[in-house]
C-alpha cells in the first residue's frame, strides 16, 4: 500500500502540475503546451500500467498462496495456527482486489483532469 501511495503521487499532483506547466492565454507563447500535455499524457500512461501490473501480481501471488493454504486446511481441519493464516492472507486478498477499483478511480479522476487542460494542445492515440 505504502508503494501504491508513492506511485500515485503523479495523479495526486496533476492539477498542480498542469496549473504549473500548461500557460494561460497570455503566456502561450511562452511554452510549448503540446509536448508537455504529451509528456505528461506518456507519464501517466506508464504510471498506471505500472501500478495496475504490480496489483495484479499482488492479486495472483496471494491467491496462489491462499489456494495453497485452504488445501492444507483441508487435511488439517484442526490446526488453528492454519485458519489464522489463511484468514490472514483472505484479508490481504481482497485488500488488494479493493486496490484495482481505487486504482480505477484514481486513473478515470486523472484523465478526467488531463482532458479538460490538454484536449486542445494534444490528442492522444486512440488507444486510450
């Protein structure tokens, strides 16, 4: 959680960073506003492919372990050590299965942002 908090960062401080970066209409001159919508349009494509690869790791390596841990709860129905872990490890599963729909929202707030101050310096491939 405490990386997901550090890779955010970039969509916390987007409003931030296109007050500071895209000019008004006095300054346009100034600045060249559509590589910099497009930099930023290619760091927060990389961002959220990142965090979202990371997530999903997450989810398959703790599933992989709760698969394993119901399976010997199976032949050791009395092992409380067991349960406790399994319920455990259940908990960190849906903690992260939660993150994908943070994750979600976070990036539609992004991109919802970045449209409305770059959709006339930039257009983005279709692929978004």
């Amino acid at each position: 959680q405490e990386l997901l908090r550090v890779m955010r960062t970039i969509d916390d401080r987007i409003v931030h960073k296109l007050n500071t970066t895209i000019p008004t209409a006095s300054f346009v001159g100034k600045i060249d506003a559509s590589q910099t919508c497009k930099e930023l349009y290619h760091s927060l494509m990389d961002a959220h492919t990142s965090r979202e690869r990371i997530i999903k790791n997450c989810i398959a390596q703790t599933s992989s372990v709760v698969k394993t841990l119901r399976e010997e709860r199976e032949k050791a129905q009395d092992d409380l050590a067991l349960l406790k872990q399994l319920r455990k490890e259940q908990t960190k599963l849906k903690l992260m299965q939660s993150e994908l729909n943070v994750e979600e929202v976070v990036n539609d707030r992004s991109w919802k942002v970045f449209n409305e101050r770059c959709r006339i310096h930039y257009k983005p491939p279709k692929s978004q």
